[in-house]
C-alpha cells in the first residue's frame, strides 16, 4: 500500500541511498536492525556468491567457536576412517581389541596426528598409514594457521560497539513534536570520536495516480555531529514545516510503509581508522506519545557518572502537543498504553 499524503517539496530528497524506487520490487525492511542489508542474491553460483573467510568474521562468537570444534571433530572422524580402511594392522601399539575400542584409539591416534602431538604409543607402520598421517598432519598445520589468520582477524576487526534502542518515538519537543532515538557506545574504556549520522526516510508515495514508488528525503536534525562519544545521544529530527513527516499519523506510516535507515560512523582511537555503523526503525518500531527516561546519574561520591545502558530502551507515555494529538487518535491499540 502507499500514501496518497502530500509530502512538502521543501523536504530534502536524497536519490543517492542505493536501494532504487520501484516500491513493487521490493519485499520487507531494506535494513535490518542488526545493519545487514535485506538481500539475497540469486542467478550465479554459491561458491561464487560466498566467501567463507568473510562468513567466518561477520558470525556471531558461539557460531564461530561452534564451527571450529565441529570441523576438528569431522576432519579427525575422515582420517578416522582412512585409517580403519587400512587396517589396525597399518599401525603399530594399539592394545584395544574390539572393534569400538579400536575405532576409539584411531580416533585418539588422529587427533594426535592433526594437532602433531604425537603422545608416541600408536605409530604408523605400513605404507599407507605413513601416507594418511603424512596428509593429516600438513592439513593439521594448514588448518591451525587458517584458524589462528580467522582469530587473529576477528580480534583485529575494529567494531563500533554501539547498541540502538529498540524503538523511536514521536515525542514533544520546544513546543512541537520530534522522532528521536539514542543509542550508546557500551564497551568499558571505548568511546568514539568525531561521531557523524546521517538519517534517511523512505516512504512509499502514490503520486497523480501513478504506480507507487519509494521516495527518500534526508531528515534534518537537531544536531548530526558530536565530538565525543563517551555516553548516549538522543538523535531528534524536529517535526517541523521542513519535516518530510508534517501531519503523519500513525496510519499515515504504515501506509507509506515508512522506514528510517540510520548510519553512524565514527573515529575509532583504539584502531585509529573509521568505523560505523547502520540500524533501521519501520513504522511500526515507531511510538508516538512517548519520551525516553534518563539513562545515567552521579554516583554515590559524587565523583563519577553512571551510565545505565539497561535504560537504553526505556520509555513512559507523555501527552503530545495540541499539533499532534490527532496523531495518537488514529494509533491501534498496540501503540497506547
């Protein structure tokens, strides 16, 4: 569905975001609030599509340590097998002497071999047992030096560690209303500076009866720059005469099929280079009539401030101006307490 809302002209329109206009082409968010793009490629190949050196950095720790033991556990059962296919007799000082328990010391035979540990009882005697121990333990040193390159550089990746709240709010502000939301840097001893963000709307638009398109307009802020990133940042987009969303309802939004695309970048001091950072908030990630609660206070000396990043997403309900207060009449039962 899109809007048939007039948009004011004055609004800064930016054709320059990546994602095109044709509204029909497009299914679900742009972005995720996780920053990834909302896309899958199709039409070559999956080996030509993927590459498992970036898959490997970009995924989360658990997965990543998950994907490490379980290829030293499948790479050790083939060797495992190779050398059950060759006979125990290959090999030399296996005391065990039913079939499990020798599957279970070539396995342990394996491991050595991959790791090059080498305890010493069990040695390959035969031909093809020096041949498979001689494959498993170049791809045992080829395997640890890929692992170590994979640790080294998810520990080298420069990461902004900024954490959004889950929610943007129409809020009042200096007699009118804003959208805003914040995040915060939440790593101790980690703050950006020079910190730029640029944020974007897209809106599904109707325009003299055509076929719906996306339009994208550069929403204007009350401040798009700080120098220091040391605690939170409330980011406003007054709702003014130049505002893209002058006299939106809630209704409005969701017909628009509005979405906000979020981009931060900052200088890293840690890594001394750049980093940033996208999120996204759709219409219904947008609250109207409430305000965010203060997320930090003194501490008990009086000698330090307390930033309490589990407020990061906390918000009460707050009368809108008399402008907006048609805005909250058009809300569903979701969007009021």
């Amino acid at each position: 569905m899109a809007t048939h809302k007039h948009i004011n002209p004055s609004s800064k329109s930016n054709d320059d975001t990546g994602f095109g206009t044709n509204a029909s082409d497009y299914g679900g968010r742009f972005i995720n609030r996780d920053g990834s793009f909302n896309l899958r490629k199709e039409g070559i190949s999956l080996m030509a599509r993927y590459d498992i050196y970036h898959i490997m950095l970009n995924m989360p720790r658990w997965k990543f340590i998950t994907t490490i033991f379980i290829f030293y556990f499948l790479a050790n059962l083939v060797f495992t097998f190779l050398y059950w296919l060759a006979g125990s007799e290959q090999l030399i000082g296996i005391v065990a002497t039913t079939p499990w328990a020798k599957f279970k010391e070539l396995f342990f035979f394996s491991t050595e071999t991959f790791t090059t540990v080498g305890y010493g009882r069990v040695n390959p005697l035969g031909d093809t047992a020096n041949a498979i121990a001689s494959i498993e333990a170049v791809s045992g040193f080829l395997s640890f030096a890929i692992a170590t390159g994979l640790i080294y550089g998810r520990f080298a990746k420069p990461k902004s560690y900024l954490a959004f709240s889950n929610e943007a709010l129409i809020s009042p502000f200096r007699g009118k209303t804003a959208l805003m939301f914040r995040f915060a840097s939440y790593k101790e001893n980690h703050a950006l500076t020079d910190v730029e963000i640029r944020v974007t709307i897209g809106l599904q638009l109707r325009e003299n009866g055509g076929e719906p398109m996306f339009k994208f307009y550069s929403l204007e802020l009350e401040r798009s720059r700080v120098d220091n990133l040391p605690m939170n940042w409330t980011v406003v987009h007054p709702i003014d005469d130049n505002s893209p969303l002058l006299g939106f309802t809630y209704e409005d939004m969701k017909n628009a099929d509005v979405e906000l695309y979020v981009l931060v970048r900052g200088f890293d001091d840690v890594y001394s280079t750049i980093v940033q950072q996208r999120t996204s908030y759709i219409y219904n990630e947008i609250i109207f009539g409430r305000k965010f609660v203060p997320m930090y206070h003194e501490s008990d000396d009086g000698k330090t401030t307390i930033l309490e990043l589990h407020k990061l997403h906390d918000h009460i309900k707050v009368p809108l101006g008399a402008d907006a207060a048609a805005h909250a009449k058009s809300l569903p039962d979701i969007q009021q307490d």
